[in-house]
C-alpha cells in the first residue's frame, strides 16, 4: 500500500512537471537570478573592515551566504548602532549584522555565534579599581549605543546619567578614555585595542 501511494505522488509530480511546459533540461539550463540582501554592517573594526570588505562578522556572513544558493549580501558599512536598527525597522535594509539581545527588533534572529568581551577599562595612572558594576558609580563612563540595555539593571542603577555617554563610534572610547574625557570606556577588549592605533 505504502509504494503504491509513494508511486502515485511520484507520478502526480511528473505530470505537474511536464504539464508546466518547462522540461528539466530547460530549467536547468536557465541562469538563477541572484536576489541581493542587504546587510548593515557595523562601525568598529576589527569585526568590521569596510576596507576590503573583510572584518570577523564580515567573513562569517559571507560564509552563510556561501551555503544560500540563489542570494548573495550587499554589505553596508559605517552604521553605528542605533542607525542600522533604525534602517532595519524602517525596512530600508534587509538584514542587520549586530543586534543585542535588549533591542525590540521583529525579525528572524539567528543563533549566537559570536560573544564579544566586555571589559570596563581605565587609565593606570588613576588608581581606579572596577571590580563589579557598582563600582562604576560615581565614574565618568563612555560605551558603545545598547550597552545599558545589554547590560541590565545593574549599570543602570551604577551610572549617572551626566557622566554616561553611548557613542555611536566605538573607537572614539579610547580617544575619549586617554584624553581625560571618560574615567572609563566599557566595551569589547579587540575593539578597545585595535582602536588605540589610530590615537
């Protein structure tokens, strides 16, 4: 019973195929047509390099869509943020490529695949010890846009809204850090490190 209803659906297939007027040989000779989806790229190398499209995240995506026949990513560089969620929600991309937990965003979310290593970093020469978030009370603080939200309750209730600043560029924590700008710069360890060559 089993291979006669197995037999019947291939058949009813092979009639729907032949009734479309298209025959495999055709169909296969046929160019697939490349469907462009575009892909908001962050701001903060090393994760980003829009300089030769490269960069961690960049070599990830374009490994997914490797695996996607039929689709291929238009990299958009330089978003900060904040702008390549809005771009998102206001449906002028297709895809973002760095979105916190915390952000309100409809939209297939992919698995994580990358954790970035937060670290609340400070000038040497201030004696300023950050064990845990309460000890950045009272602190100067410069971080990336959605560290609040990703972070929790605990930073909120730790910083004071005059000396906390998200900026839309996260290599300018650095410069912000060692010009006596910020006390501390809160953010991803490579981000912070990579930043310090263009000082």
């Amino acid at each position: 019973m089993l291979r006669y209803f197995v037999f019947k659906q291939l058949t009813a297939c092979t009639l729907l195929i032949l009734l479309s007027g298209h025959s495999l040989a055709e169909a296969m000779d046929q160019p697939v047509k490349i469907q462009q989806i575009s892909v908001a790229m962050g701001n903060f190398e090393p994760f980003f390099t829009s300089d030769g499209e490269t960069g961690i995240f960049t070599d990830l995506i374009r490994a997914v869509f490797n695996k996607m026949p039929g689709h291929e990513p238009k990299f958009l560089f330089g978003r900060s943020n904040k702008r390549l969620w809005h771009e998102f929600r206001t449906g002028e991309i297709d895809a973002v490529s760095n979105l916190i937990d915390s952000e309100p965003l409809e939209g297939c979310r992919s698995d994580k695949i990358f954790l970035f290593r937060d670290m609340a970093i400070t000038r040497k020469r201030d004696h300023i010890s950050v064990k845990q978030i309460a000890d950045l009370a009272g602190k100067r603080i410069v971080t990336y846009q959605g560290a609040k939200g990703f972070h929790g309750e605990a930073l909120a209730k730790a910083i004071d809204e005059q000396h906390y600043r998200e900026l839309a560029q996260q290599n300018w924590q650095a410069w912000a850090l060692f010009n006596h700008e910020a006390d501390v710069s809160i953010g991803d360890i490579f981000i912070f490190l990579h930043s310090l060559n263009n000082l």
